[in-house]
C-alpha cells in the first residue's frame, strides 16, 4: 500500500490550502441525509447530492494515457483523444456545471470491479496523482475528458497556493463491510478520507444478516482510527425494496453520513426506490412507516426474533475502547458473488448488461449513493 498512501499524499498537497465553497443547495458532508448517484448527470430533481462518475478503470493504458468508461453516456469507441484510448466526453462539460450550480458534486470514481490499477514505483503513483488532477480537477491539460467543467473530489473503489477562491475537494472510498478492507484498508488508516461508503452488502455483514451488521465497527473505526476524526460512513446496500433500513444507525452512530445504493437503474425501475430512502432519512427520527407500507415494516410490529441480533452482540455505544476487532466469517456464509456481482431483486426487469471482452468494466452504471 506504499505507492498508494505516496498517490494519496500527492493529492493531500493540493488540498491542504483549499478553502471551504459554500454550496448554493444540498450537499454537506456534516449532515447524514446525503443522497449520491453516480453518473445521473440529467437528474432534476433535489433529491440527489452526490454524483460520483464511474469508472477511470485503466491507469496506464494506450499512451500512457488514463481509460474512462461511462456505461451508455460516454466510452471507448466514440470520440478519443489522439494516440491514446482515452474518451472524450467534452459534452457532458454543460450538465456538470449545471449539477454543480444546483449544489451536487460530481466526483470521478477510479477502479471499479476490473479495474486494472497499481503503481511500480511512488514516482508513478505521484505522476498519476497530477494527472488526475490535471485531468478532472483544478490542473490544466490538452486532455480534459470533462472539457473545462472541474470535478469536486475523488472517489476510490480499488478492489482488485492560497486558500482563497478555491473549491473543496473530497476523497472518498467504497470498501467492503469485512474489517479491515483487504485491498483499501491501509489506505483508510492513513489518510483523511471524507466518507466511506462501505459496501454492506455480498457479505457476512450484510444488510439482511442483523445479527453479523457490523456498522458499530465501522463507527469505532471513525471515531478511533481514521486521521479524519469528522469521516462520514454510509451504509451501501443494493438498490432494492428490502434494502431499506429502519434508520437506527442514522440515530444511533453520530458517523453515519447517509446512504449509498447500487445502482442507479435499479432503483429507478424499483419505483424510485431513491426516493424512498431519502424520505427515510431526512426524517430522522421518524418511524421507518413512513416508507410504503408493502416494503417495509409496520412501526408497531416487532421484528422477528430471529432478525434481532442477540443482546451480547448488540452494538455498544459506551464503548470506548479503541481495540477494533478483525472480521471472521461465519461456517455457515455462503458467498454470493460465486453468482453475480450484486445479488438484485428478481421481482423487477432490468436491462441487461451489453457483452463486453473480459477485462473491461460493466455496462451498468456504478451506483446511486445518499
């Protein structure tokens, strides 16, 4: 993780004299009702806050130059800069301003599930650092993909000056529930990421297993070992009925920072199901039957027994100790990603991924986060 904490140091150089924009509307990273949706960039509606555009999943490709695929909005095979394979998606400058004037960020997402990452040396990861920002951030280049529109942050998913007149920039990562991240976890212990939006989901610690759900860690992990003593954790589940929580860890943990949903196709096709959590979690404090009532619980009917995690695994939240335990999968866990990627709700029609030649990232589009 040496050549990522030497790329992640880079960017910490700009961002460390980077005053605060005050945002004309929505997001705020304090607050834990944020809604994020990746690349829904002709999205009108106030319910979204955060548009992360995924992926830059090629480092070094043709050229030496980065690769992006934007699923159906922009991608290889259409118009690319000059001796290399990298897209250019100038047209899409005018609807990231426009987001941006109504108060969302757009972030550019690096990695994804076929990613092909990595550095051979901290100079490498160094050089890759300005490139990226002089690519999609506050840098200048011959090769903007994004033409002049300025990108507000960065966003990780790795799985395989003066202060004045300046925006700020936010990191942020999608790891996995199990703790620590087996590819990102020192990276989260050594830099000041702004939220996590961590995967609850194709895992032991999934969502649906209460019993496993282990937001508390996440939560110690905030409190006592990020260098950001102020990150944000989102929950992330798939975009489907049963996802939903309750919002006790909205009320319980004071990092959580909002929801994340993947993706966002299906929640669009599942009755805008967005809509629903972001309801859910703007009324905070609110029974969760606030929600429809045929996906999700009445306020006054227990849950069953068996969907309450046991009193002496309960989340303790006097606890102070900064000891975070390592995660362990129970025997009886079966991994669903010996299937698919994400297991979606098959009471729903959804458009099926295009075919692509191995290596290349997924048709769909990343990810609805809040």
């Amino acid at each position: 993780m040496t050549f990522w904490r030497a790329g992640l140091a880079f960017f910490l150089l700009y961002l460390a004299g980077i005053a605060e924009l005050n945002l004309v509307a929505g997001f705020s990273n304090s607050r834990s009702d944020n809604l994020a949706v990746t690349q829904e960039l002709t999205n009108k509606d106030d319910a979204i806050d955060v548009i992360p555009m995924a992926f830059l999943y090629v480092f070094f490709g043709e050229g030496g130059k980065p690769i992006v695929d934007f699923s159906n909005i922009c991608s290889q095979g259409g118009a690319q800069f000059p001796n290399s394979d990298l897209a250019d998606c100038s047209f899409l400058a005018s609807d990231i301003k426009t987001c941006q004037s109504k108060g969302k960020l757009v972030t550019i997402s690096l990695g994804g599930a076929t990613a092909k990452v990595g550095f051979s040396s901290a100079g490498q990861a160094n050089d890759f650092a300005e490139t990226v920002w002089d690519m999609f951030l506050g840098g200048k280049s011959n090769t903007r993909p994004f033409g002049d529109a300025v990108l507000d942050g960065v966003d990780l998913d790795i799985e395989s000056g003066s202060p004045s007149h300046y925006s700020t920039y936010y990191i942020t990562a999608a790891p996995q529930c199990p703790f620590p991240d087996a590819k990102i976890g020192d990276a989260l212990d050594n830099a000041n990421f702004d939220a996590v939006y961590v995967q609850f989901y194709n895992n032991y610690c999934e969502t649906s297993r209460l019993s496993d759900f282990n937001f508390a860690t996440w939560d110690r992990w905030a409190k006592t070992s990020s260098p950001n003593p102020n990150v944000k954790v989102y929950i992330g589940a798939p975009a489907g009925p049963k996802a939903a929580g309750s919002g006790s860890a909205q009320n319980q943990y004071s990092s959580f920072g909002g929801v994340m949903l993947w993706d966002a196709d299906t929640a669009y096709t599942n009755d805008r199901f967005d809509l629903k959590i972001k309801k859910a979690i703007v009324q905070k404090g609110r029974s969760s039957s606030d929600l429809d009532s045929d996906e999700t619980p009445n306020s006054d009917e227990a849950p069953d027994s068996d969907e309450v995690p046991d009193s002496d695994e309960a989340p303790n939240t006097s606890d102070t100790s900064s000891a975070i335990p390592e995660a362990t999968v129970p025997a009886d866990f079966r991994d669903p990603r010996e299937k698919a990627r994400v297991k979606r709700p098959t009471s729903y029609t959804i458009m099926q991924p295009e075919k692509r030649d191995f290596g290349r990232p997924r048709a769909l589009s990343r990810a609805f986060r809040f």
